[in-house]
C-alpha cells in the first residue's frame, strides 16, 4: 500500500460533498501538555483535509495550568 494514497471517503453526508463540522474541545492539562496537543490538531488537520471535515477548536483550561493562570 502506498503512504502517499488517499483512504477512500466512504461518509455518505447529505450534502454530498462527504464533510462534517465538529466542534472540539482542545484541553492541555496535567498529563496531555500542549507538545501532545499541539500535535494532536495537526493530525486533525489532515483528517480534514482528506475527509472534506470542518473541525472548530475550543481551548479550554484544566488542571494546575488553569489554576496558574487564572
């Protein structure tokens, strides 16, 4: 299997055009630090990319760096 081939969009929307829109929660706190985070949103990202998706990122405080930083 080549690395570079696009996985078939199999997601049969309304629309037609195979996307959906997400509303997601990015929370960097104790345990997952924004290096994790930071990276987890690339790999979103590229889902979107490829999928037609359309994800909208909340950042949100949690644990000792919301406690810091408020």
């Amino acid at each position: 299997m080549n690395g570079d081939k696009k996985i078939e969009n199999l997601n049969n929307s309304p629309s037609g055009d195979g996307g959906r829109r997400f509303n997601i929660a990015v929370i960097e706190g104790d345990g997952i630090g924004p290096e994790v985070t930071k990276q987890s949103v690339k790999v979103l990202n590229a889902i979107a990319e490829q999928f037609g998706h359309e994800f909208e990122y909340k950042y949100c405080l949690l644990g000792a760096d919301a406690i810091d930083k408020t």
